[in-house]
C-alpha cells in the first residue's frame, strides 16, 4: 500500500459489533474530510490507525509503513486531536504539551522549547502559563492542537476540532488547519460539519455503518454528480413539472415560474430545452447551482438506501 494514510479491507468488532467493515481508501497528501453519521465508524477508524483497537482482518499503512509493524511507535509519526477531554487538570499549558513531547520522544529540553513555539504558533503564547482548566472551550482546543504538533507529526488527525467554539474561534482553528497543510503535513479531519470540510478539504471518505459510501475528490464529485438547475420557466408550470418527472428528472415547484430541476451526471441541459418545447413553454433563464457538500452527501445515503434522517 502507498500513500500517506491507507486501508485495505479493514474491520474492527467490538464482540458481536461490526463497526468497520471491510473498509478501503487512501490518503495521498492534503485534507482529506471524513463524513458519517453519528456511529458510522469516524472514531474507531481513528483508534484503528494509533493502534487503539485492534484490527480483525485487512492491514492500514502509515506513512509508508505498516501500522502492525510500527506498534505503538505510530504515534511518534502521527498527531492526534481527540474530540473530548484531552487536557490534564492542575498543569499549565506548556507544561502540558512539553510532558506530551516527552512521551513522544522528545528530549526534555526540546519538548520544553517545542512546546513554547507551537503554543504560539496556536496563539496561547501569552497563556501558556496558566493552568489548563482556566482555559476556554476554544483555548482548550487550540491546546490539543497544540500537544499534536509538539513532536512535528507528517499526519495529523482532528476529531471534531472544532467542537464548541464559536464563530470566531471556528474560523481560526481552520486557517490553522488548512496553514498545516500548506506546510506540507496531511490532515484527515473527521467531523460533522459539512461546511468545516468545505472550507479546507479538497478529498471526502463518507462512511456509513463501518462501510465507505464514497471516496473521491470534493472538485472531482461535485462537478460528476447530479447537476441542479435554477430554471424560469414560461407557461403551464404543472405540464412542465410532470413532463421533468415523467423523464426521470427531480423538479421542485417555485414561485413566480421559478423551478429548481436536478438532472443526473451526464444528461445535457438541452434536454430541458426539448422538454419545454414539448410542453409548449418558453425556458426564459437556465442556471446552473452550485451544489453544496451537504446535497452530495444526503445524495450518497439515498443511492446507498440509507434514510435521509440518517445525515448529519
């Protein structure tokens, strides 16, 4: 297996629970969002690559190198942001970093200067002295971080980085993110928020129910999947309606001749044109919307059966 991150036909049980099942991607470089419904499988494919679980079949390499192989040492290559707690109670900020730089293998002296210079880098430079538990939701976050990249990781792996934080807070934590990636490092975000992936990923892995529904590139999807037209529509709007249903074609009513009609890959707009013709209409505006990540991934479940109470 090649790549910076890849899995090969891996499932992980927990006693009678499937919670991967067979799963197969690979991570060449950049950000790469990780999307699913709450237990689809984000975190315990996290725990598989720090060998938290362990792995009933299949193999997952890491940075070249079999994670069976390396042991626990994946973790000296390999940063990690978990989603709850984190942080240790009574230390202050670089204190708390510094020991993780320890445990990652640092020497203490480096781990101590390492950690002064990614708590900057995080922006708690001026709070680095105090102790943890004083520090915000936000804070809190930007610590982990923090404590991921003390030891210089090439992959870096956020679970729900951005869980809690306001507005503000959010958008700094992405610009983080998406400056690691300009400094070379590959991120593997796993999240709930569709907008965070689309602010900074340029891959998805969509996993539901310990299976992967989808991987490929967020340019790439978009511009392959199901195209939504915004169309002014002149004439009878009930026979234009029927007559884009009666096609195959999913077509909303709008108002004041205004219709939304999602065409499948491949299918030429023209076709709307021919429609309009045989309905005895005018199509006076055809536009084509650009289509949100939220849209795909709900269009992912649907073509996988999945009910759409299943997103996220």
């Amino acid at each position: 297996m090649s790549g910076v991150l890849s899995f090969k036909d891996v499932a992980v049980s927990y006693g009678s629970l499937q919670a991967l099942k067979g799963v197969t991607f690979e991570v060449a470089g950049g950000a790469v969002g990780l999307l699913g419904p709450n237990g689809a499988g984000k975190s315990t494919l996290i725990k598989a690559i720090l060998g938290l679980v362990s792995v009933d079949r299949g193999g997952i390499s890491v940075l070249g190198r079999e994670s069976r192989v390396l042991g626990p040492a994946v973790r000296d290559r390999v940063g990690y942001v978990p989603e709850r707690e984190g942080v240790r109670a009574g230390l202050s900020g670089v204190a708390w970093v510094a020991f993780l730089g320890q445990l990652s293998g640092l020497p203490r002296p480096s781990a101590i200067e390492r950690a002064h210079e990614v708590l900057q880098y995080v922006d708690l430079g001026e709070s680095r002295y105090r102790n943890v538990e004083t520090y915000s939701t936000g804070m809190q976050q930007r610590l982990k971080l923090a404590a991921a990249l003390v030891h210089d990781p090439a992959l870096v792996l956020l679970d729900e980085p951005t869980s809690g934080m306001d507005p503000v807070g959010r958008e700094e934590m992405l610009e983080l993110c998406a400056d690691l990636v300009k400094q070379g490092k590959t991120v593997l975000l796993s999240t709930h928020i569709l907008k965070d992936v689309e602010a900074i990923c340029s891959d998805v892995v969509i996993l539901h129910a310990g299976k992967v529904l989808a991987s490929a590139s967020v340019k790439d999807w978009t511009k392959s999947e199901a195209q939504h037209y915004l169309v002014q529509w002149e004439g009878d709007a009930e026979a234009f309606v029927t007559a884009c249903r009666k096609a195959g074609f999913k077509a909303e009513d709008g108002d004041k001749g205004l219709f939304r009609v999602v065409l499948p890959p491949g299918v030429s707009p023209r076709t709307l044109f021919q429609l309009a013709m045989e309905g005895g209409g005018l199509i006076q505006r055809l536009v084509r919307e650009s289509t949100s990540l939220e849209v795909l991934f709900l269009e992912a479940l649907q073509k996988n059966g999945v009910a759409q109470n299943a997103g996220l």
